[in-house]
C-alpha cells in the first residue's frame, strides 16, 4: 500500500506522520484491498484542515474534516473514513453475495 502525506502551509512532522499512520492501521484491517492512501494536512486562517483520498479497486474513497486542532481533525476525519469503507466493503460483499440467475434451457 502506497501512502502519501503532504502538507500545505505546515510542516509534517514525524509525529503527525506517526499520528495519521496509527489512524489509518485498523481503516486498512477492515478492508485489505487499499492500493494506496493520499492525506492533505492543511491550515487555512484559524481552521486545521485535515483530507484523505482512500484508492481501492474501481473506486476512490474521500473524506475531510476541519477543526481547531489539528488532531482533533486527523481523529473525526478517520472515524469519517472507516465509516464509508465499511460501508463500500458491505456493498461489494452484498454484490458478490448475490444468488447467480439459474438459466433454463428451453423445452
């Protein structure tokens, strides 16, 4: 799995990067197939601003968030994101779950 964090306007210090890569472990244990992670750390005015692109197979998953603290930002946009890939996860579950249609050959 490919991660990538970047910041704009700040400094990603090791603890950040620490911090978010904690986060992210049990987002990426409910769903293996993560191909890669793209988190933009951010500050605009008085705002902490924290998004997350997740790519799995065929589809991208976004989240953002902003909050006065920066962590506290990182904590509610990872909730955010675990959210939305258990519920991709169930949606490709439910898919490939579904009764295959029975083909009758004609009599």
């Amino acid at each position: 799995m490919n991660l990538q964090i970047s910041g704009h306007h700040i400094e990603v210090t090791p603890a950040l990067r620490d911090y978010v890569q904690n986060r992210l472990d049990p987002v990426v244990r409910h769903f293996d197939r993560v191909t890669g992670v793209s988190v933009i750390l951010s500050v605009e005015k008085l705002q902490q601003k924290a998004e997350v692109t997740l790519h799995v197979p065929g589809k991208d998953i976004y989240a953002e968030n902003a909050a006065d603290d920066l962590y506290a930002a990182i904590d509610v946009l990872f909730d955010k994101l675990d959210r939305q890939v258990q519920k991709y996860k169930q949606k490709v579950q439910d898919h490939h779950r579904g009764d295959k249609p029975v083909h009758h050959e004609a009599e």
